[in-house]
C-alpha cells in the first residue's frame, strides 16, 4: 500500500504564503493521481485541488483558483500544495490523498470517493 506523509502545515498570516508536501513511498506502483482536501471544524470535507502524476493535468476549487498552485515531483514522489494570499476561511486541516488507476468509475477529481489512501493531516492557521 501507499503511506502518505504530510507537512509544512502552521501559523500564516493572511496575504503571506505557505507550501504543503505530501511525500508518497511503499507501493507507489499504479497511483494514478494526488489531490489535496481540506476539513474546518463544522464543515464536511471539501475538495481544494488534484494532479494527475503521468501527465500532470490540475484541477482546483473554485475558491482557491489564483491563489493556490498543486505540484508534483515524479522522481520524489512529493506533491505540493502552495498557498499564496490564504484567507481566514482557509484555515482548516488539510489532508492530501492518492487515487489508483481503479478508482470508481464515475467519480470526478472533487470526490473523495476517488481516493483510496489519506494522509493523516496538516493544520493551517490563517491569523490576520
């Protein structure tokens, strides 16, 4: 299976900047693509951002397009999350998550149901 480990979460003031990692290892044959899902207290899960790892297509929430930017590193199997002008309502944990090529047919990049392996999480503060 894959393990993903997160990090770069904490303190950020609003306007300034702020880059996740997501390091992929253990079996990362057949991983098809990465996204990036954030949860605030009281709120579901929502989608903020996807890459494909083969041809490195991205898709984005509506509410961060412009701001964030999703990345890969294929030879570190990293993915990247940069957070540029982060809002209070970007304060949430943030988990990243891989899809293999079996995901469910019909889903989309925005469902979580896409993805088969989490992350345990990153916290991200916004202070103004």
């Amino acid at each position: 299976q894959v393990q993903l480990v997160e990090s770069g979460g904490g303190l950020v003031q609003a306007g300034g900047s702020l880059r996740l990692s997501c390091a992929a290892s253990g079996r990362t044959i057949g991983s098809y693509a990465m996204g990036w899902f954030r949860q605030a207290p009281g709120k579901e899960r929502e989608f903020v951002a996807a890459i494909r790892w083969g041809g490195g297509s991205t898709y984005y929430a509506d509410s961060v397009k412009g701001r964030f930017t999703i990345s890969r590193d294929n030879a570190k199997n990293t993915v990247y999350l940069q957070m540029d002008s982060p809002k209070a309502e970007d304060k949430a944990v943030y988990y990243c998550a891989a899809a293999n090529r079996a995901y469910p047919y019909g889903s989309q990049w925005y469902d979580s149901g896409r993805y088969n392996t989490w992350g345990q999480g990153t916290q991200v503060t916004v202070a103004s």
